[in-house]
C-alpha cells in the first residue's frame, strides 16, 4: 500500500496545493494520503497556520470531492511546545523543530544560521546541544504520545556539512538512550526521507543505528516523506522500503479506513 502522512502544502511552508498534492498522489498510485500542514506556534508566525479551520475545510472538501479514487486524512503537525486540539484531526504529527533555552525559542532546522546559533547557545558543546534537544522531545512524546513522532534526530539535519553528530559514537550512544526513553510511549515513528528530497542529506530520519535499535524494540513505524511539494509525496520510498527490510522490518503501519494498521513491506 503506497501513502504517505507527513504532507505540507502552501498553506504554511509547502509549495504546492492540497488539491495538486492529491491528484500526484492518485497519478502514483497512492492508497491514502494525509495532510499534515504546521499547526498555529505564537512564538513564530513565519511559517505557521494561521487559521486550522479554513484548513481543515480544505481538506474535508478534497475528501469529500475524492472519495472514490483516494483516501483523505486531515492530519497536522504540532510542535513539542504548542498543543493542538485533538479532536479537530485525524491524527497528529508530533514534531520539534525548536529548543526552548532561557526563555527563548530557537529553531533547530530553519536554516544553518538557526542551526549555527543554537550550537553558539551551547558554546559549541554538540553533546550539550544533543542532549538538552532529545530532553526535550522526550518529555512531549511521554506527556502528549502523538500519533506519530516527526523526524526523531531532526538535529542532525545539517550533519553531511559540519559533521558534527554522526560520525560521533558519544552522541550515537546519547541519541539511542533517548530513543529508548522515547520507545516506551507506544507511539508510531516515522522514516522521514525529507532531507533527503531538499538534497541536505543522502540518508533518512531517524538514522541507520536508531533504525537498528527500533527493530529491536519492535518498534511501530511508518514511512513519511515530510513532502513540500506534490512531486516528491513518495520519494526515495522504495529504497527505505529495502533498507527496512534488510534491517528486518516486516511491516510498517498505515492509516487506512480509519485506523492505523499493519501493511507488510
């Protein structure tokens, strides 16, 4: 079964319409597509929703209009620091794209500038940075178990330019720690090609060691390609499917007919 969960639009930071994105994905075959635009965070307007329900009126119209060629989900992604209300969607994306350090608010991925000035916040301490980041997440997915949690170890996004984190065993030992704090909230994690279709990173999210410790830990997954444009809703999805494999996952999870369930790989 081909879909895909983790899908922005122009509606925050996407460069396609929700309605382009669902007719490529009804051309590629897809099962069931669901949307998952950036929920309302006050601390940066920049590239946020404003307004959930003209979103979410948008997407129950291309529900309705697609019905029978797709299924629809109207899904959002939240950021660790700004709850959404639950019961608007059909599922949620729980993501953290910013640190919380003396009462301010930084982002970890809108640029290498942001990324550069949170290293500066630490003193150039990468184990600092790491472990306050995965702190953090952690403690939202324990509180709030999203359905699914966005891109695990979105710090190391920059990593194939300054390799700063990847080719560190120290923080490969830290970040399997937390992944394990984090596996405890029986929650489904997504492989996230999205750095991978921006050409910032030739491998996915969570990297290959956390992948290893999921399967371990029988862990629920599902592959998302975090798409920001309607050509790439299924990128690199057949080489994720075969490094999985090989890993030896058997299935991932899928949101279909309402529910989330098993579809072998």
């Amino acid at each position: 079964m081909l879909t895909n969960y983790h899908t922005h639009t122009v509606i925050t930071d996407g460069k396609s319409t929700a309605e382009e994105v669902v007719l490529s994905a009804i051309n590629k075959g897809f099962s069931a597509l669901g949307f998952s635009d950036h929920a309302y965070t006050s601390y940066d307007l920049s590239y946020c929703m404003k307004d959930h329900g003209k979103y979410i009126k948008t997407i129950n119209e291309l529900k309705e209009k697609y019905k029978n060629e797709i299924q629809i989900y109207c899904g959002i992604e939240e950021d660790s620091w700004e709850f959404v209300d639950r019961d608007n969607f059909d599922y949620i994306v729980g993501s953290k794209h910013y640190m919380l350090i003396n009462g301010g608010y930084y982002p970890v991925d809108s640029g290498e500038k942001t990324y550069e000035k949170c290293m500066e916040l630490f003193n150039g301490d990468e184990m600092a940075f790491a472990k306050t980041y995965y702190e953090q997440f952690v403690s939202y997915i324990k509180e709030r178990r999203p359905d699914i949690v966005g891109h695990f170890d979105l710090i190391t996004k920059y990593d194939e330019k300054y390799i700063v984190f990847l080719n560190n065993p120290q923080y490969h030992s830290l970040s399997e720690k937390y992944m394990d704090y984090a596996l405890e909230n029986d929650v489904i994690f997504e492989i996230n090609t999205g750095a991978m279709a921006k050409e910032l990173r030739t491998s996915q999210y969570p990297y290959i060691n956390l992948l290893h410790l999921m399967k371990k830990r029988n862990a629920r997954i599902t592959i998302s390609s975090d798409s920001h444009h309607k050509d790439t809703i299924d990128f690199a999805f057949e080489d994720i499917k075969h490094m999985l494999r090989d890993i030896g996952f058997e299935h991932i999870y899928v949101l279909y007919d309402g529910e989330f369930k098993k579809d072998r790989i």
